[in-house]
C-alpha cells in the first residue's frame, strides 16, 4: 500500500531554519542534509509505520510517531492511508504538545 504524505507549513518551515542553521557554516553539508530529510520524509510514503512512538506525547493517548534523522526528530501520524509530517526538530528538545497543530496548513509530497 502506498500512502499519501503531507507535510505541514510549520513542518516546511522547521525545515527551511534547520538547513540555514547548517547553511551558515556548511553550505554544501545543508544540501546534503536537506536531502536525507526529504527522502527520510517520502519514505513514509512506503514504510509509514516504521520509527517509534513519541514518548512525551503517548500517555496522553496520542498517536504520533517519529523517525530520526542525524539529530533532527520528524514527527507524524497516520490517519488511514495518509501520513501527515506536523514538525522537525532537534532531538535535544523536547516536545511540547501544544507545538503541534491540530488543523496545519499543509503540502502534499
């Protein structure tokens, strides 16, 4: 089965900070970077339920997952046959749920 991908304007706007973050000293790294994120992100479209549960959102009952990449977490849930990306963000941090969007504005993949 494959499903649909979206990806949240936040999620796209997490990714564009991370990669000029990188960009400023490593420019080809950002590239690079931006790349195994995407793909990591398209992935989901084949192997959705892959990664694990978010630790800081399972015992309110939520659904999300997530996979890494280098340091930088995607978090998402599957609803049927659609995955939505709702964040990216670095592992350090952790999650506070009311980052995440109930309604995002969001991209198809």
């Amino acid at each position: 089965m494959i499903y649909k991908v979206i990806i949240s304007q936040t999620a796209e706007s997490d990714i564009r900070s991370i990669l000029d973050y990188i960009r400023r000293d490593k420019p080809q790294a950002a590239t690079s970077f931006g790349n195994r994120l995407i793909e990591a992100i398209e992935s989901l479209s084949v192997f959705p339920k892959r990664g694990w549960a978010v630790r800081e959102l399972s015992q309110a009952g939520a659904d999300y997952r997530q996979i890494v990449v280098g340091r930088y977490r995607i978090i998402f849930d599957i609803e049927g046959a659609l995955v939505r990306v709702h964040r990216v963000f670095h592992g350090a941090r952790l999650l506070d749920p009311s980052i995440l969007e109930e309604h995002p504005d969001e991209i198809e993949l």
